[in-house]
C-alpha cells in the first residue's frame, strides 16, 4: 500500500508521501515522487498502485515530457498527458492483470504551476485517466492507505491555513497511518510549491528526525482525552434511574 498526500491552500501546495514498497513478503524503499521544476514551469506527481503499472506508465510519460513538455502551458495539459500514458498502459496490461487476479489500481496525484496558470494546481486522476481538480471545498486528497489520516485533516485544514500548518497536519496524517498500518512507513519526502515561485522544495525526512514530533503529539492527546469536559459520560458507571428495555 502507499501513502500519497497534497494539500491546496491560498498560499501554495505541499505533499507528503511514504516509501514504503511491499511486494509479497518483501519491503523495500522507492521513491514515490516525480518532480519536474524548470523555468515558469514547475509540477510534481505522485503515485500509488501497482509497482509494474506505475512504472510503466511514468517512464512513458517521462518520454513524452522530455520531448513535449515545453509546449504544456497549463497543468491541466499535463495531466491529461499521463492520463493518456494510463490508458495506454491500461491498454497493453489490463486483461493480463486481470487474468491473473490483480487490479489496474493506478492513483496519481499532480501539483503545480504552468506559466499560464493564475495561481498553483491540484488533480487527482483515476486509473480510467480522468481526472478532478482540488479546490477550496475540500483542499487535500490522499491516495493509498486513505483512512486512517482523513480524520485528522476534515479535522484540521482549511483553504485559509499556512502551508507550514498544512505540513504539519499532513505529517500527522501520515503518522496516524504509519502506527495503524503496517504497509506504511518512513522515510518520507515531502514537496512544497509557494504561489507563484515556480519552484518545487524537495526534502527527505528519516524517522529519527521527526520522532519527537511523534512523541509530543501522543503525549498531547492523552493529556487532552484527560481532560475533555465529558462529566455526562460518567452516568455510564452509575444504576441507571429508568430500566432500558431488552430485546
């Protein structure tokens, strides 16, 4: 499984993904982030599926960006590049796939801003190789392991929010996953595109150096279940003053 993570405000985009490669009984690292930063012309991807598919597909797009991608002014355009690369794919191995008893799965998550673009970018496209835009009604989308970090953010962000805030609450996410699930894991890499800069920040992240973040977090959460002011719920441990039927 896979962790895959972006998050639009009005300041700009950051994403956040896992490394984490399972494959039957074996785990390795890979990178999940595709980055492409050029002149007034800058976007990212992220993936999650099947190993052989994503691969597939973005060596093929990969080959169309180094021959066309000059001539890509909105990100749109961009997107509708690798969903045609999908397709393709979708194409030649869906039926073997299929035969063999495996899903054509293939998730991606683009961020970015062409030269024609008035502000940064956020799609989420389908294995069919559509796709939907992410605005500011719900500004995030994650792809792979998808529920254990969804509370956190409907929780947290808004379009309003600082995109230091935003990463903050996407590491928490990614956290909330990594301890209820053991196909997610560090390191992480992190993206960041600030409106306008037209240039993405890549870092890597080991789980020592952002453990104590873990660890303050875990340590706020009990002191604030502690202390929620939930006095009702004590008439739990106490006779009940009118019988509640049986069924």
């Amino acid at each position: 499984m896979t962790f895959c993570l972006g998050i639009k405000t009005k300041h700009g985009i950051v994403g956040l993904s896992d490394t984490r490669i399972t494959s039957g009984s074996e785990t390795t690292t890979s990178k999940k982030v595709y980055v492409v930063n050029k002149k007034k012309h800058t976007f990212f991807i992220m993936t999650s599926g099947l190993r052989s598919v994503r691969d597939k597909a973005i060596t093929y797009f990969t080959e169309v960006i180094k021959q066309q991608d000059d001539k890509f002014s909105k990100l749109y355009e961009t997107v509708n590049e690798l969903g045609k690369q999908i397709k393709q794919v979708a194409k030649e191995d869906e039926e073997h796939l299929t035969k063999s008893g495996l899903n054509f799965n293939l998730h991606a998550i683009i961020g970015g801003q062409l030269e024609e673009d008035g502000e940064p970018k956020l799609y989420l496209l389908y294995p069919q190789g559509n796709w939907i835009e992410i605005k500011r009604g719900t500004p995030f989308v994650i792809i792979g392991n998808s529920g254990f970090g969804n509370p956190v953010l409907r929780r947290s962000i808004t379009y309003d929010e600082t995109l230091e805030f935003a990463l903050k609450s996407a590491f928490l996410a990614f956290d909330a996953t990594r301890i209820s699930a053991n196909d997610v894991d560090f390191p992480i890499d992190t993206v960041a595109l600030i409106n306008d800069e037209f240039h993405i920040k890549e870092h890597r992240f080991e789980q020592n150096e952002l453990a104590h973040i873990s660890d303050f977090w875990n340590s706020r959460l009990k002191i604030a279940v502690s202390e929620l002011p939930a006095d009702m719920l004590n008439r739990a441990f106490q006779e009940n003053d009118t019988r509640i039927d049986e069924y």
